[in-house]
C-alpha cells in the first residue's frame, strides 16, 4: 500500500519559516520525482516544487529564492524548506510522487500552512 505522509504544516508569522516534510512508503522512492503543491481556496492546485531522484529541481517562479526542495533516499523522504513566508504561500500543501517509467502518481493527504499575524 502506498502512503504519502506530511508533516511540519501549521500557522506561521509573515517573514517565518516552515518545513514540510513527506515520508514515502510502498513505492521504489528513487524512481519517483517528488514535488511539492499547493492548493488555496478557490484556486486550482499548482506546482511549488520538485526534485527527481538526481536532484534536479524546478520552482514556481512565485517561491525561487524562498522555499527549497530536497530529498533523502534513504529515508525516503522529501522536504520543503519555507522561508520568507508571505501570506499569499497560505493554502494546504500535498506531497506528490510521479513514476518515471510507469503512469503511478500519487498524493499525500495535505498539510495546512497559514500565514498569518
């Protein structure tokens, strides 16, 4: 059974930090390019981030040079370090695992981040 896991959501000052984390079980992990998205009221779920399992990385261009995306293999685990936090970054934010070679693509249960004084 595969299981996406978050974890590290919660309510944050604009300027904070936060760390999500995503702990992956019931799949190979080194054969998924893990993402972060985000999903806010009303609005359609986007892409954050992502990182292949080299450590290849892309960004929305709304959080370059505030959030980071990094993986351990060996823990099968994928994080997302937020800095700079912005009340606009408030939405529940889902894990996402795409297989490389076969159509798998799975989501975690989301974690809430706000962003709020």
């Amino acid at each position: 059974q595969v299981q996406l896991v978050e974890s590290g959501g919660g309510l944050v000052q604009p300027g904070g930090s936060l760390r999500l984390s995503c702990a992956a079980s019931g799949i190979i992990f080194n054969r998924y390019t893990m993402g972060w998205y985000r999903q806010a009221p009303g609005k359609q779920r986007e892409l954050v981030a992502a990182v292949t399992s080299g450590g290849n990385t892309n960004y929305a261009d709304s959080v370059k040079g505030r959030f980071t995306i990094s993986r351990d293999n060996a823990k099968n685990t994928v994080y997302l370090q937020m800095n700079s936090l912005k009340p606009e970054d408030t939405a529940v934010y889902y894990c996402n695992g795409k297989a490389y070679f076969t159509p798998e693509n799975y989501w975690g249960q989301g974690t809430q981040v706000t962003v709020s004084s």
